[in-house]
C-alpha cells in the first residue's frame, strides 16, 4: 500500500501535458524515501503536517500553505497526522515564470480553488483552452504568493552540523554559542561568524526557528501548548505564545491548525 503511495505519481511524469495534478493521502508516519522529480513540484497541505528534509535543511508545511520544490532536488517527506496533499508537477522547462527557489508559500483562496480544478484534470487527457488558463492562472498566483519563514538552513561546515542536529533533537538545549564552542574546540566568536556565514542567520535566530518548527510538528501530533512550550525550552506558555504570535500573528490557539484538536489550555 505504501510503496503504490510512493509511485503513485510517476505517471504524472510520463504525460506530455505542461501541468498534471493530483490528490494523495498519507498516514501519521509516513516518509517517502528519499527521491526526486524531473519536474518541478508545488505540494499544497490540506490536513496534517509535511516536513521535508534536503540536503539544504528542512521546511515545515502546515495546512493551507504549500510548498514549492525546485526540479531535481533530492528530498524526503515525513507525515505528522493524517496528511492529504495536493500535488502539482509543472514542466519547468516548458513554463516561465516558476518560483527559482524551493520555498513554503502562502496559498490565497484564488490559488487554492486553482489547485482544486487542476486536480480534477485527467492526467492523460489532451491539452485544452480550460487547462492552459489553469496554468497560467497557477504560475500569476504563484509569482505573488508570500514566502512564508518556515524553512530551517543547514550549514555545511560539519562543526556547525553536529551544533545543529543536536539542536533539532533536542530543542530545549539552552546552552550559548560560547558553551557550544567549547565543547566543540573553538570561540564562542567562531560560532557567531559561522552562522552568519554558512546560514545568514544568527546562531539565536537559528535556534529560535529551530524551536518554531519543532513546536508546530509536536502540536500537529496533538501535543498540549504547554507540555509543547516546554519540550521547546521556553520558561513559560506565555513566552512561547508571544514566540508563536511573532510570528504568525495569532497565538497557537486560534492557529487554523490547533484550534479545532483542543490543544490549548489557558492560552494567553
């Protein structure tokens, strides 16, 4: 069952057509494997959470966002909750105008609606006036969709690795950028300059969104705020809602995501 899950989009590939879609569904726990597609690739979330790995980092993709995948690029999605996913293969070679970068996107109520027609397309039938005003309407929506902070950069410098996979595995891990440098055999100053260099992020803003991405895949797992505030190294819920409020907007609570699974309790 699983391994048709994986292959399932390969005819998708095979189709002479600019643009083939579809709709798949994954179970709590899933990963693809790592894979990649000739084609470029935008993934939208319906329900669950995606977390895709490259050799780059990794980015999170919540319900109502999606993600772009440059053409090629070797990755692995793993599935938290019961994931449903739309999914669209652009032939870039064949359509101008695609996002250059993989990226987590805003998806408009437009761009949704679009996606949703795509996917009643038959993969093999023959290209039509109704699919090439699809196409083009999907490429002018994706050109104006916000690039959401949802992507995690990984370093190449091995020291700043094994800083960051330790992190990701254990996001409460308060020490500094000194601790880690003297654990590591250099300057906490060598730590600093590393991650501006290889990441353009600073070793605190690294950490900050290391800990945003971890929270959201625990509460997608139907984690309490609280119990997900501490797992996450904050001192308080009240901390990780103002965390979480910078940058969403909203707190956790009355995040499209968590407000229906009574995840919050007491929320600020």
């Amino acid at each position: 069952m699983l391994e048709e899950l994986r292959t399932r989009h390969l005819a998708h590939h095979d189709t002479s057509r600019a643009m083939a879609a579809m709709e798949v569904c994954y179970p709590d726990g899933t990963s693809t494997g790592w894979h990649s597609h000739p084609r470029g690739q935008l993934l939208h979330a319906i329900s669950g959470v995606m977390v895709v790995h490259a050799a780059q980092g990794a980015w999170v993709v919540p319900p109502n966002r999606a993600l772009w995948l440059e053409a090629g690029l070797e990755h692995e999605v793993h599935m938290t909750g019961e994931v449903r996913i739309h999914t669209v293969f652009l032939a870039d070679q064949q359509i101008p105008g695609l996002p250059a970068r993989t990226s987590v996107l805003a998806v408009s109520p437009l761009l949704r609606e679009v996606i949703v027609a795509a996917v009643r397309l038959p993969p093999d039938a023959e290209e039509s006036a109704r699919a090439g005003l699809l196409l083009g309407l999907l490429v002018d929506e994706l050109t104006v969709s916000d690039v959401l902070p949802l992507h995690l950069p990984m370093p190449k410098d091995e020291r700043l690795r094994q800083i960051c996979r330790s992190l990701q595995e254990a996001p409460a891990d308060s020490r500094t950028a000194e601790a880690w440098g003297a654990s590591l055999g250099f300057s906490g100053k060598t730590v600093h300059r590393l991650f501006a260099r290889e990441v353009q992020m600073s070793f605190a803003q690294w950490r900050e969104q290391a800990r945003l991405l971890a929270a959201l895949t625990r509460l997608a797992a139907g984690a309490r705020i609280i119990d997900t505030a501490f797992d996450c190294g904050y001192a308080s819920q009240s901390a990780f809602t103002a965390m979480f409020r910078r940058h969403f907007g909203v707190p956790p609570s009355a995040y499209p995501l968590f407000a229906t699974k009574g995840a919050a309790e007491g929320d600020p």
